[in-house]
C-alpha cells in the first residue's frame, strides 16, 4: 500500500516538473519574439531616422525652440541680408545691435504664437504652410531709424559730425527702448523644408525672419521712390511699382463685406480686400523673390480709424513668394467696427508709402 502511494506520488513529481518546464519553454519562446520584435523595430529607426519625423513636425519644432528662446538672432538677420541688395548689407546687420538689446529681442520673440496647418510633400522637398503671430518689429525699427536720421540731420545743421559709433549706439539705444512697446502680428506663409540625409530640414529664408520678426528688404527702405506726395492708383489698374531691385504690378481688384466670422467680436465685420501683383523683373539674379502681405497695407474707415487685420484668409488666395515672370492672386481680411462704406488702403514698403486707392465695400 505505502509503495503504490510513493510510486504515485513520484509520477505527480514528475508531471509537475514536465509542466513547470513547459511553461519555463513557452515564457522563455515568447520573450525571445519579443526581443527580435524590438530588434527589428530599433533597426528600422536606425536605417531610416525617426519614424515620427516629417516636414510638419520638424516645422513646429522649428518655431517651438524659437519660442523657448532656443535660436541665433544673427542668423535671423543673416537671412534676410542674404537675399538683399549690397546697400542694405552695408547700411544695417544684425552686427547693429549690442548684446544687451539682441538678448532683449530674444526674450520678445517668446512671446510669438504659432499654428502649423499643412503639408505639401514633393519627392525631397515639402512646403508647410504656417500661421505665425510674430513681432512687428519693422515697426520698431521704422521708427528708430526716422529717429536716427533727423538726430544726425540736426547735429549736421549744428555743424557737428556724427561717427559711425556714435550713429549705432544711437540707433541701438532707440531700438532697446521701443521694444518695451512691441506688438504683435498674425502672418501666413509656405515654410521650405528639405530632405538632407533622410533628415527633414526647414530652409531658413527671408521669409522665416518676415514671419517671426516682419521684417524684409523694404523694412530699410530700399525701394526707389521719391518722397513726393503719394501717387493714386485705380481699381482693377495694375500699378507698377519701380525699384533698385526690379519692378512689378500691384492690382486692387475690390472689397466685400462677410460678416462676423467665427472669430466674432461684437460690433465687428470680416471685409476681405482682393488684390494681386505680377513679378516684372523684381529680383537679384532671380533669386530673391517677390511677396506682398498684408502688413504690406495701412488702412483707415471713413472715420480715419486704423483697421485691423483679422486673422483669416482663404486657401486659394495665400500671398506667395514668386519668381520673375510669375503672378499670385492673393486676400487680407481686416475687422471693421464702424459703418464706413470704403477702406482707405494705402500700399507701402517698410516705412515708405508708395500709392494709395479708396476701396468701396460690397
């Protein structure tokens, strides 16, 4: 009896033991899996870069270490040099503020905002379309430099001369002081972005220093016209603006009311102007290219109200950069708070007013 007991108590050992060692075997079969699993994914990340990155992403990215302060604000001005004329080079750089004033701009350019909406991806290269609320620093130094030149006009008068140290101290000084006071814009642009060694990298252009700085060639006044009383132009009459760098169109096609928007304020409407410009021969080596925004436009009401800009526009009808030759039809929509049957819009380039139409509202 004791030894049927053991023999049977030996064969449960046994049957135990056979199944612990199956498990031990299926748990070790799906761990190995797993590892080759991971393997597997780690060298496809290793072979073909971060599997999350696209031009969308690495846009926003972009502009988020703008945001946290994380970016060169020589390099801003440096893309805008480089696709401007000589005399701009000389006269103004990056190099014309001291440190003290570059890392105040520093700290203004976190306050900018940013949305990236799409992508457009063509073999090695994407456009990604960005809505940035940047500074209006041309605004600032608009202002700084009329300053600056009716400082040194003065002094001449006294018979005292001005050197170049003291010129950019003054300025810098003008500079640092307004930027307490600096507002903000909204803009929409196409950012360039590029495949390099599989990597998606954002081309740093004039148009990333307009989008987050707004400011361009025309900021320094490098347009060729006289300061004679601002010139008329016509609706649906192409106005052709004449520059050190070539010449283009302007057409103001009209104006029409839309109501409220989704972006309602009480007492506001969206008045959306049409316009469009054709690139004659604006451009060096063709290369730089020509754009006109909204900030490209003053406008007033029939009360002489400024207006504002709404932050709308649609799909069809964005500004774009454009080469010689080419055309874009484009819209900036503004918010109106009174009753005025017309916009008043005048056409300038930085500081500089270069004609001017009254627009009636349909």
């Amino acid at each position: 009896m004791v030894e049927s007991l053991t023999k049977n108590l030996d064969v449960i050992k046994m049957k135990l033991v056979d199944a612990i060692i199956y498990k031990r075997g299926m748990i070790m079969k799906k761990m190995k899996k797993l590892a080759v699993a991971l393997i597997l994914l780690l060298s496809t990340i290793m072979l073909y870069g971060c599997w999350f990155e696209t031009p969308r992403v690495n846009t926003d990215s972009y502009f988020g270490d703008v945001k946290k302060g994380r970016t060169d604000i020589q390099k801003l001005f440096t893309m805008m040099e480089e696709e401007s004329n000589q005399n701009i080079k000389r006269d103004f750089n990056g190099n014309s503020f001291s440190e003290e004033t570059q890392n105040k701009l520093l700290k203004k350019l976190k306050g900018i905002d940013y949305k990236i909406e799409s992508e457009n991806i063509d073999g090695d290269r994407a456009r990604v379309r960005a809505n940035i609320k940047g500074m209006d620093f041309n605004i600032i130094v608009g202002k700084a430099m009329e300053e600056t030149f009716s400082y040194i006009h003065e002094q001449a008068l006294s018979g005292v001369q001005i050197s170049e140290k003291e010129k950019n101290a003054y300025f810098d000084n003008l500079v640092n002081k307004y930027l307490d006071q600096v507002t903000y814009s909204d803009r929409v642009s196409y950012i360039d972005v590029e495949k390099v060694d599989k990597d998606w990298i954002v081309k740093e252009s004039a148009s990333i220093s307009k989008l987050l700085l707004g400011i361009d060639e025309y900021t320094f006044g490098s347009e060729n016209q006289d300061s004679e009383a601002v010139q008329a132009m016509s609706l649906n009459t192409p106005f052709t603006v004449k520059t050190e760098m070539g010449n283009y169109n302007l057409t103001i096609e009209g104006a029409k009311a839309i109501g409220a928007g989704k972006w309602y304020e009480f007492g506001v409407n969206q008045v959306v102007l049409d316009y469009n410009y054709e690139n004659i021969s604006f451009g060096v080596n063709n290369v730089t290219m020509l754009y006109i925004g909204e900030s490209a436009f003053q406008v007033l009401d029939d009360e002489g109200n400024i207006v504002d800009t709404y932050p709308t526009s649609e799909e069809s009808r964005i500004p774009e950069n454009i080469g010689i030759g080419e055309k874009c039809s484009a819209t900036v929509t503004f918010k109106l708070k009174s009753d005025s049957k017309n916009l008043n819009v005048v056409f300038t380039r930085g500081s500089r007013k270069i004609c001017k139409i009254t627009v009636p509202i349909n």
